[in-house]
C-alpha cells in the first residue's frame, strides 16, 4: 500500500489505463454495525448505483477523510487484486467532496440541490485542471462544480482525465472546500462482495474508536467469508510537510492472520 501511495504515473502504461488501476489508495470510510456488513450498500447506494469512495496518492495532499472517517476498507488497484476477485468500475472523480448523495447519473451528474443542471466536465469542454479551476471559481460552490468522467469520455482519454482530477487537487489545494476528493464507483453485486478484492480494513492513527471498528470489520470479515483481510494503521499528514503513511501491525490485528 505505501508503494502504490508513493507511486505517482500520469497512467498505467497508455493512455486508456488510468492512473488508479496501478497506482495510489482508495479508501471508503465506514462504521461497522451488527446491522449490516461494511462492505455492503446503503440504501442511498443501492438506489443511486453507486458508493463514494477517496482517492490516496503522495502527490495529492489529503488531511482528513469525508464525514469524519476514521475506519473503513481499502481495494486493491485494479491490476493488482487478486486473481478471480470481482472487478468494480470507477465512475467519475470530484477534485473535492462532489455533494453526489444528491446527483444522478449514478452520482456523477446534476445535483438536485442546485437550479442549473450540472453536467460532466467534458461535456461543458471543461477537459483540464486550469478550465476546471476557472470554471469552479465562476460559481465557487462544490454543489455546482463537475465531475471529470471515466466512462463515457474517449478511452484514449481516459487517463489523462483521471490525471487533471488529481492535478486540481496540486494546483488550488487551499482554495477547495473540502481537503478530501470523491471517487464514485458502480455498486458491486453483494451477492458476491465475498470476492470484491479488499486489500484491508483501515483505520485512522489517533481518532477516537477508529482501531476498534476496524478490528470489528475485520471479524466480521473472517466470520462471514473465513479469510483474512489486514488491518492498517493510516497516519494522515498533520502539516503539508508532512506524507501519509501505512503500517501493519500485529497488535492491531483482531484475528490471527495464520488462520
């Protein structure tokens, strides 16, 4: 995980491979409950087809996660997770918090908060960082703002929009509302979320209960699937000096990783 934290390619060997496929952390908080398994969809989800996700890579500086996360799960890169894992499909990407509970087009689309109806980034000729950047500033409110596509665009384009949702992130970092961003991905058949290709079960060092839940979601895991998935210690930067940074441990773990 530190590897593909510190690992910063513009894309994944061509231009149609974005950059998450190989590289970088996405992370989706959580909190478990004995109502319902983490890694399963909320109502909201399941309606809109979708789940919010973070994307965690050393040249996009990110302090804390949406909503106060403090715990949650992390999925491998595509071309990393394991061999006959369920593949997911990343929808969109919002540089900051997207408001995409209240959007359609599967979170990345018009924002029913707003009057105007907003529409994806390419679709407005919005196809780089800098128009993104004046475009956001004409309005200055991330209810409006648009989402930079990773479905319909070109596929030879595929990565470069990928790349500009990051390079917002570098280039106007003190200017968005939110340090995080959101990455939407497709809502995963739970019929089989027994191979969605969970790399592990974080937690956020030094936040009240975050190493508890994730314990919790990490048995939770081995008694509902009977294998082991890690828990890892996320340290986020305190100063923009600062780098995130990943760490296993076996204290932290609530089962024993042999079984």
């Amino acid at each position: 995980m530190q590897k593909s934290f510190d690992t910063t390619p513009e894309h994944c060997g061509s231009n149609a491979i974005a950059a998450h496929e190989c590289s970088g952390v996405l992370v989706r908080s959580t909190r478990p409950s004995p109502s319902y398994h983490t890694w399963h969809h909320s109502q909201n989800s399941k309606t809109k087809g979708s789940v919010s996700f973070s994307y965690l890579r050393s040249d996009i500086p990110i302090e804390r996660l949406a909503e106060d996360g403090r715990s949650g799960f992390t999925l491998y890169p595509l071309q990393q997770r394991p061999q006959d894992s369920l593949p997911y499909e990343v929808l969109c990407t919002w540089p900051t918090d997207g408001d995409s509970w209240t959007r359609d087009s599967r979170g990345c689309g018009d924002n029913s908060r707003t009057t105007q109806v907003e529409t994806l980034c390419h679709q407005q000729g919005i196809a780089t960082a800098e128009d993104w950047i004046v475009n956001y500033r004409g309005n200055a409110d991330h209810k409006s703002q648009c989402a930079f596509d990773a479905q319909h665009a070109n596929a030879a384009e595929r990565a470069s929009t990928f790349y500009q949702g990051l390079r917002v992130k570098q280039l106007y970092r003190d200017e968005l509302p939110y340090p995080w961003n959101e990455v939407m991905i497709g809502a995963w058949d739970e019929t089989k979320s027994s191979t969605l290709p969970i790399q592990s079960f974080f937690y956020i060092a030094g936040l009240p209960n975050a190493l508890e839940q994730a314990r919790a979601d990490q048995q939770d895991w081995l008694d509902t699937n009977a294998n082991f998935i890690p828990v890892i210690r996320i340290e986020l930067p305190k100063t923009p000096e600062d780098t995130t940074t990943f760490s296993y441990r076996e204290e932290d773990q609530a089962v024993d990783a042999m079984l």
